[in-house]
C-alpha cells in the first residue's frame, strides 16, 4: 500500500504542476507581451520625436530651419524682416511727411487765394499769406 500511496501522490503533484507549470508560462507570454507593447510604443515616441527635432524632406535639421528663422528676427543689413519692417517704417513716415507738408501748402494757399478775393492784400511780406513759411514737417524717431 505504500506503494499505492506514492502513486496518488505523484500523480496528484504531477496535476499541481502542470496548473502551476501553465500559469507559469501564461504569466510569461503576458509578459513578453507586455515588454514588447512597451517597446513598440518607444519606438513610436522615439520616431515622433525624430520627425520633429529629424531632417525634413530636404535634408534640413531642426537647427538649420531655426537658424533661418533667427535670420529673419534681426536686422542684418537689408535681408530680415525686422531690415523690411524698418524699411518700410521710414517710407510711411517720408509719405506721411510729403501729404502732411503739401496738405499744409494746400490749405495755405486756398486761405491765400479765399482772403484775396474778399479784400486787397498788401504786398508787404508781414501781410502776405502767400510768403508764410509752411508748418515744418513732423519727424518721427524710430523707437528702439
């Protein structure tokens, strides 16, 4: 009966290790599953942010298309943005000077002319509108 006794035995620790074997392995293919999951979901950050900081489609990084925008920020003598912005800031300033200026000879020799027809002006150039000096120009300091 011994021997019948060690045959249960065995034959029952033979049924717990095979459960215990099969978790075992389920726990392990999990596992491995899990790892490659997170692997492959490195690989895609990994590829995002090489697409981003990568070269583009004409083999420029991220510090050779930075290095263009910062050449356009500042003035470099003639070529930014910042040299166009300047540029045109002055001619605004120039046109808005000439109108205000021929605004001014405008209105002065309409007054000249209206005061002319209604009474005779002297000729003496204290009294003549025509010989006025004209309001200077206004001058606009560029802002730093």
């Amino acid at each position: 009966m011994d021997q019948g006794k060690s045959n249960c035995e065995i034959s029952v620790g033979t049924v717990y290790m095979t459960n215990e074997l099969f978790m075992a392995i389920a726990a392990t293919i999990t596992s491995f599953g899990v790892l490659i999951g997170a692997v492959v979901a490195v690989y895609r950050i990994a590829k995002r942010i090489d697409g981003a900081l990568g070269v583009d489609e004409h083999g420029r990084t991220l510090s050779d298309r930075m290095e263009r925008v910062e050449h356009q920020l500042w003035e470099n003598g003639g070529s930014s943005l910042a040299d166009r912005v300047n540029n045109i800031e002055k001619h605004v300033v120039k046109v808005s000077t000439e109108i205000e200026f021929i605004k001014d000879l405008t209105l002065g020799l309409h007054n000249a002319t209206s005061s002319m027809s209604t009474q005779q002006v002297s000729l003496s150039p204290v009294n003549d509108e025509l010989i006025a000096p004209v309001k200077k120009p206004i001058r606009r300091k560029k802002s730093a």
